[in-house]
C-alpha cells in the first residue's frame, strides 16, 4: 500500500495518514497540494475521461497523478478497470550524435558537470552516465593542497591539514575536520538527549579504571582543581551532597562516644591551648577547635575515642581526607601523651 505522509508528499509502502481519517468523497480536481487530503479510496472514484483529459493535455503521468493528488499506478489502474489501455507517451530522447559527443569530449574532462548538464539541457546524472558510455574520463583538478598531510572536508569545504581531522578506523583522517564532526555530534545529542546518556553510561562501563585512573592523575597534578571540582559537584548534585552528609552522620551515630566524652577530650585540649598539629594558639576568633577523626569517617574510620583528637579548623580543613600519619606523621596516642603531659605540668 502506498499514500502520502503528513506533508503532501507521496511515499511507496506508507499507509495513507489520512486512510479512516477524513471521507472526502470529492475528487480532488485542482493541481497543487492542498491541507485535507482526501481519503484514499475515494481518489478511485476519478472519471476516467477526466483522467485522459489531463493526460492528454500533460502527457505526462506524473503531473497527472499529481493534478489528481494520487499515485501514477492508480491513474493506470483506475483507467485498465475501465477498460482502457494506459496510452504511452514517448519521451524525446536526446540523440548523441557524433558531433555532440566530440563537443562533450572536449567539455567534460574540465568544465564543471553542472555547466556542461546545463548545455546539453540534460541532468548532471545523465552526463556522467554518457560520458562513461564513450569512454570520456574526467581530468580531476588536484587542489595546490593536496598533499600527504592535507585533506578536503566534506562538511565546511575547506582544506585543511590532517591533525584537524579525527582519525577513522584505518587510521585514515576521516571526511569531516574535528569542528564539523563535533557540530554534527552536539546537533544529534540536542536532538536525542536520552540516548547520549545510554551512550555515557555504556563507554563508562567500559573504561571505568581507565577513566578513574586517568581522573585522579589529573587532580593529584592539580589539588586546587580538585576542591573547585568538589564544589560545583556540590552545587550541581544537593540530593546526592545530602546522602554522603546522611552516610556520614550515622556512622557518627554507630560510633559509641557519649557527648560527655568529647566534652572531657575538647577540655583537656581547651587547657592545653594551642592545636596540636600547628602549634598555634586557638583563641576562638582566628581559630577555633574543631573534631579531627585520623581515619576520615569517609574512608571508614569509626567516630569513637580511639580515632578522634581536637586540632584546628585551619588544620582540619588542609587534612581533609588524608589519615593524620599521612598529613602529619603523627598519631592519636602520640598527641594525647604529649598533650596529657602538658596539662598535668600546668596544673601541678
Ligand atoms: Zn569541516
Ligand atoms: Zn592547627
């Protein structure tokens, strides 16, 4: 079955949109195309002495089947179910004399296909076939940049050397330079938005140590990026920013520290007065006591006595995820001895 889609156009195999649609049983008797098109089966309906009318005036089946908004075999069809043998109509070839081909021999090899379809009043597609019927092979104009490291882009049509170019599978520069490929690329992506995220997650799948490993080179070349990084992941992701903050506040409730503990630990240290990592005086303004775990809780360090010290909030910014011997090389034990001794000097 064939019909014509939304726009008019006449499709092979496409199953009229307006089939149960719309019954116009009006024949449609005006050229053009028009917004309602009427339903399929009524078009069976033409008069075939219009249709001959029309052929006759054409002769030509694609303009009738066009003046009568149906398809060339159901002009045929309607006429043979009357009874009447479609006439033929015989198109005037062009005889390619002996002159003409001289002509085309000497044209051809150089002359763009277009100026010489336009002279021969034929089409470019007809020229070519001809000219391979006699044997006439086209001299190619070889660009001044034509060379082993510059190649023709299909997509702007410039010349360009092959580091602009994405390599194919071959190992070849492909037909499009970087910047057309990627247009075409952001121009599909805006148009398939979903798929571009099966594409991610697929290749992510796929190169999941490779991306991690290369991500990490990067960022441990650049700390400072990586903190910017963090904050817009931050801003980009609240919901997920909130889940770690969850994760993190019920490992803090897993741990056994009663508050009375950390209240006796932060004024052991308060007596001590100076962060035990810097060495300066934590005065509240300037700095102020914050609680250090040496394993992160994110690395999965407990919030118990045992992996928690007071320092500074200069400190315990600059530590971050780091243990306390990588950041330092000191200990928890190692603090509280020094800073159990020094309170119990300035006591006594
Ligand atoms: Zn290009
Ligand atoms: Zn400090």
């Amino acid at each position: 079955m064939s019909g014509r889609d939304k726009r008019g156009r006449f499709v092979k195999g496409h199953r009229p949109w307006s089939a149960g649609k719309t019954k116009d049983i009006e024949p449609r008797l005006s050229g053009g195309r028009r917004p309602g098109i009427p339903n399929y089966s009524a078009r069976l309906n033409i008069e075939p002495e219009e249709i001959l009318k029309v052929l006759q005036r054409t002769r030509n089946y694609r303009k009738t089947a066009k003046h009568f908004g149906c398809s060339k075999p159901t002009v045929r069809n309607i006429l043979r179910r009357n009874g009447i043998t479609p006439p033929k109509f015989e198109r005037p070839r062009s005889v390619w004399t002996e002159e003409r081909i001289e002509e085309l021999r000497r044209m051809y090899p150089t002359i763009p296909t277009r100026e010489v379809a336009e002279y021969f009043k034929t089409t470019e597609m007809n020229i070519i076939k001809q000219a391979e019927n006699f044997g006439i092979k086209k001299i190619r104009k070889q660009h001044p940049n034509r060379t082993s490291t510059h190649k023709y882009c299909s997509g702007c049509k410039q010349w360009k050397p092959h580091s602009e170019f994405w390599k194919n599978k071959y190992g070849n520069p492909a037909s499009e330079c970087k910047l057309c490929n990627n247009k075409r690329k952001m121009n599909y992506v805006r148009r398939n938005p979903d798929k571009e995220l099966i594409w991610r997650k697929r290749y992510y799948q796929k190169h999941r140590d490779e991306i991690i490993k290369k991500v990490t080179d990067f960022y441990k070349k650049r700390p400072e990026l990586r903190k910017l990084y963090n904050k817009r992941w931050m801003k980009r992701n609240p919901d997920k920013y909130k889940a770690v903050r969850a994760r993190r506040e019920k490992r803090k409730k897993d741990g056994n520290i009663s508050s009375d503990d950390i209240l006796r630990l932060l004024i052991m240290f308060k007596k001590y007065g100076c962060c035990p990592i810097c060495d300066k005086v934590v005065d509240g303004k300037r700095r102020a006591w914050w609680l250090e775990h040496d394993i992160p809780l994110s690395r999965g360090g407990k919030h118990e006595l045992s992996n928690v010290i007071y320092d500074c909030n200069i400190c315990n910014m600059k530590k971050g995820t780091k243990t306390l011997k990588e950041f330092c090389g000191m200990t928890v034990d190692g603090i509280l001895e020094k800073v159990q001794k020094e309170v119990k000097e300035k006591v006594a």
